[in-house]
C-alpha cells in the first residue's frame, strides 16, 4: 500500500549520498564560499553555525545554504558593483536570507510522511545525520568515540523520485494530465521580457531560489524565449563575468551570455566592458579582465600539469556537476497535457525541479510546474488513509 511508503524512515532516502559539503560560519568570506563552491561538484554549501549545535551532542547546525546565484545577487546589489572586492571580503552571513526554516534538521527515524510535510511546509533541505566514518581515542580514558557527525540532505527531487520507484500504488492518479490536476500555475512572477535589463532579474533570481524554478524570458508575445536558472548559474566560473554582464545586458543577451560558460561571445564581452566603462565601474571592469584572461589561459594550456591544482579548480567547476546542468537556452518544457508521471521522469531526467508549461502550436508561456506542487498531489492521495 502506498501508505506504507511514507511510514519508513527518512534516513532509507539518503542510501548512497555523500556526505554534504560545508562551511563554518566563523571566520568564512564570500570569497571563500565562492572558492569552496568552485571545488566541489554540488551546486549547493551547508553554512555551519557551531553556536546552535547542542551542547554535548554532535548534531549538526545549518544555518543555511548558499550557491554561486546566492553571490551574484549579493555582487549585483546594495551598492557592491562599484566595490566588488570590498564585497567578496564580507562575511559569508551577508548571502544568508533572513529568517529561518529553509533548512530544518530531521531525525534519521523520522517518517518519510513526516519528512514530506516539512518540505511541503516550506523547507528546501532537510538535514539528516549519517553515521560517521573513522573513530578515534579520547585523549584521556581511552574509550572509543565516534568523530565528528557527517550529514546529508534530502531536497524535493529526492522524495519526487522516492514516488516515482513506487508510482503504480498511486494509479491512475500518475496517469492523469498535469491540467486535469490543478498543477499549471501562474509564471508571471518568474517571467521577464527579453529587452528588459538585466538587474531587473535580480529579484526574480531571489524569488527563484526560494521557489526552486527558474525565471523564464519571453518575447514581446509571450513566446518562451530561454531561461535563466540557479543552476545554470552556478555553473558559470567566470562568476565576476557573469554579475558584469547581469548589471549591462538585456535579459536575451544574458542568455547567451552564461550559456557558453566560461567563454562568451566576443561581441558581448565587448558590450559589457563598454557598459561597465559608461556606468564607472572600473573596479569590476579590472576583475572581469583579470578572471576571462585567467580561463582562457587555462583552457589554451596544453597540459594540466601546467597549472596547479588550486589554480585548476577555482578556473572552472568540477565536470561532474557542469555535465549535469542544462544550458540555459534550451529550456524544458512540456505541455498542460502532459501527464504527472511524464512530468515527473522528464524533469529527473534534465535534474531541474520545475517544467515550463508552453503552447504546443505557438511555444507561448501558459505557467510552470514544479515539484512542490507534485508532492502535494502524493499528500493528497495519502490523506484518506490516515
């Protein structure tokens, strides 16, 4: 019964993840968040607050999470453009979002039901303890201790795909359109035209995160143009490049911007570094240099050896996670016909958490899907039963 499903413990999700990466809240900058981003193969950092642990316990204290679209907002605002420097210096609390609950720490014996409903309350991550590995001896009396406790974290994809292993206790409900459902929602508050400048993302960028989406660019008749998502983002290593282009291109250029990575088109490289000149930004100007001379230096060299490991990392992302991110002009779509089980095996498959929903005689932006909604149908299914 599906029922039985949501009673088994949350910790039977986190079978074979790695522990998640992490970065103490003390004494770490921007910078070093970038940096560690940059080293690692997952879009996303734990943000550790040792002050909240428990006293005398290893359980573990998330004060949040950050990505690489978390630092390109923060580079893009309050005034940090004309002072990137100054900026990447600060600490890392300056990207955390104000209040709470966007991470929440879960108990590994935890039903996956309640698990569920933490998520659909509004959690992004659920950090769950894992047994650590290695032990060491106190330093007096001798016993055996285990070291410092690791952690994962559970996100929507992981319970959308603990659905679909089991989606034939749910029928026909898997069978049924995403239409017929309820599940078409608005877009309009994720959705910017294509000539408008590129600042104008940045609260769209934030409200993506928050959601879990994208922000669709569209023309001026509501044709799905490309998007921009955190993912794409975040694998972009020409980061400095990329916050440059976002204060002087229009949404459209900007596409094509980040979807070539860590080499732009050369004629848009030119529009930004004259955009920079005409807003006074020579201190963004220089580091923009600085970082596009530095990948393409990297990319020319005939040999990895050349470059020193550190130096390789923080040019550009590790091939694991930018082999797994879609390019950002070549949105996934699907069609208010579509149907939930499709739905679902198309976005696990593209490892986005959202699906545009277009026209199929005209490509125009009807809404988006995301998992948040799908999980609701999977609570809703369960509900009778308990």
């Amino acid at each position: 019964m599906a029922v039985s499903l949501v009673l088994n413990e949350v910790s039977d999700l986190c079978i074979g993840k790695p522990p998640q990466r992490s970065l103490p809240l003390s004494a770490a900058t921007v910078i070093d968040a970038l940096r560690a981003l940059k080293r690692g193969s997952e879009p996303h950092l734990a943000v550790l607050d040792p002050d909240r642990a428990s006293s005398g316990k290893k359980a573990v204290a998330v004060a949040g999470k950050i990505c690489v679209a978390d630092i390109l907002c923060f580079l893009c605002s309050d005034g940090n453009l004309a002072s990137p420097t100054a900026a990447l210096e600060r600490p890392v609390t300056a990207l955390l979002p104000k209040g709470a609950g966007l991470v929440r720490l879960v108990e590994p014996q935890f039903s996956v039901l309640e698990a569920l409903d933490l998520i659909l309350d509004g959690a992004q991550n659920l950090v769950i303890s894992i047994r650590s590995l290695g032990r060491k001896k106190l330093d007096q009396g001798g016993d055996d201790v285990a070291t410092a406790a690791k952690f994962c974290w559970l996100t929507h994809e992981d319970f959308v795909r603990y659905f679909l292993n089991s989606i034939a206790l749910f029928s026909p409900i898997p069978t049924l359109s995403i239409e017929d459902l309820g599940l078409v929602q608005s877009a309009d508050a994720l959705t910017i035209r294509h000539d408008e400048p590129g600042l104008s993302l940045l609260p769209l960028v934030r409200r993506a995160l928050t959601d879990q989406a994208a922000v669709a660019v569209v023309t001026d008749d509501g044709q799905l143009l490309g998007d921009i998502s955190p993912g794409a983002l975040s694998a972009c290593y020409n980061t400095v490049a990329v916050a440059a282009g976002i204060a002087t291109l229009k949404a459209s250029d900007l596409i094509a911007f980040i979807d070539h990575y860590g080499s732009p088109p050369e004629s848009l490289v030119r529009a930004v570094k004259a955009g920079l000149k005409e807003k006074g930004l020579q201190e963004m100007l220089h580091l923009m240099e600085d970082e596009l001379s530095s990948v393409s230096n990297s990319s020319s060299s005939s040999s990895d050896d050349e470059a020193s490991g550190e130096e390789k990392r923080l040019r550009r992302p590790s091939k694991s996670f930018s082999s797994t991110v879609r390019r950002s002009s070549e949105p996934v779509v699907c069609h208010p016909g579509s149907s939930l089980v499709a739905v679902m095996v198309q976005a696990l498959v593209h490892r986005v958490s959202y699906l545009w929903v277009v026209d199929e005689e005209d490509y125009g932006l009807i809404g988006i899907v995301t998992f948040a909604d799908i999980l609701w149908v999977f609570r809703e299914q369960l509900q009778p039963s308990l």
